[in-house]
C-alpha cells in the first residue's frame, strides 16, 4: 500500500502526459474529413486507450490510498473508479471493435454503443472529482487551491474531449491544464493518505 502510495504522483502525471498527448492527436486527425481521415481519427482514439487505461489505474490507486488511509471521500473515489472504467471500455467497443470487424468506427454498430458506454462515464467522472474536492475540506495537508484544482480535474478533462472537434490550439491549454490537475490530485491524494497513516485515528471518521 505505502508502495502504492509514493508511486500515486508519478502514475497521475504520466496518466496527465498520456492524456495530453493523446487528445491532442486526436485533434489534429479529425474525422468527416476524408476517408483516410477517419482512419487516422480512428487510430488516435486507440491511442487514446492508453490514456484511459492509466486514468483507470491511477483512480484505482487513489481508491486504494483513500481507503487504506481512512479518508473521507471514499465513495467518490470509487465513483471515479467506475466512470474511469466506463470510459475505457467505451473506447474499446468503438475504435478496437471497429479494427476486429475491419469497419470505421461510424460504419461500425459497436461505434454508437461504446459512446453511450463512454458519455455516462465521463459524466461520473466529472462529479466524482467535485466529489473528492468536498472530501478533501477534511483531508490532512491540503489547502483550498489543491481542493479546487481536485475539483476541476474532471472539468478540464471534459473540456479536452469537447475541444479536440475544434482544434489542437484549442485543445492544449485546457489539455495542459488538465494534466497538471491530474498531477495535483494525485499529489494530494498521496499527502493526506500519508499523514492520516501516521495518526492514531483515521481521518474517516470525521466524515466517512
């Protein structure tokens, strides 16, 4: 667990990496523009599964520390686990499907499926980390301008997925942004579940 733990912060800020990188080519390779085009759309949202995949893993690590440590915010992590995981698998029906069945993912009937997987996650995504900024008010080491970028995490990241329609200008601040987000609550997540191991009384019980 305390492995876990100190490894939370550097697995968020390769997740925020990977995100950034990932939304970015998603941007630059549009699709409806050509069909070699929508092939390169398609190939950049397989990418974008390793994004995914390590947001999954950095929310289950979170879950982990918050949990082991008795912090309030608990059931908001596993919200975030859930829709991290929903998110995932509704990239995989869509693109990964469509590369099995050697289809477009527009042409494929799996590409509409995944997306109505993947919307409900990122909408649970976004409260999840509202959430845990609530939770941290009792978490031990964190400040208001941590609480309010664990807040907005969830927020930015929706917005790189609404933005990369636009344009990769567009996309990178909010991209950037979301990455050091990503970073901050991975931080604090690592900090408070620290502190509250090494008190008698687990910060749970303040507010479970």
């Amino acid at each position: 667990m305390d492995t876990e733990r100190r490894a939370l912060p550097v697995l968020a800020m390769i997740t925020g990496l990977a995100w950034m990188g990932a939304v970015l080519l998603v941007s630059a390779n549009l699709k409806d523009i050509s069909p070699a085009g929508d092939l390169a759309y398609d190939r950049a949202n397989r990418v974008h599964t390793l994004a995914l995949v390590l947001l999954l893993a950095t929310a289950i690590v979170g879950y982990r520390t918050i949990r082991g440590g008795g912090l309030p915010g608990r059931r908001a992590a596993m919200a975030l686990v859930v829709g991290a995981a929903l998110m995932s698998v509704g990239n995989i029906v869509s693109f990964w499907g469509a590369l099995v069945v050697g289809e477009q993912s527009d042409q494929f009937w799996g590409g509409l499926v995944g997306w109505l997987i993947y919307l409900p996650g990122e909408l649970l995504l976004l409260g999840a980390f509202i959430g845990l900024a609530r939770a941290a008010r009792h978490w031990p080491n964190v400040g208001t301008a941590q609480r309010w970028s664990i807040g907005l995490t969830g927020v930015l990241l929706s917005i790189t997925t609404a933005t990369w329609a636009v344009s990769p200008l567009v996309t990178l601040a909010p991209a950037v942004l979301a990455a050091f987000a990503l970073l901050t609550a991975g931080t604090m997540v690592a900090r408070a579940g620290a502190s509250a191991g090494s008190v008698d009384t687990p910060v749970g019980a303040v507010n479970p």
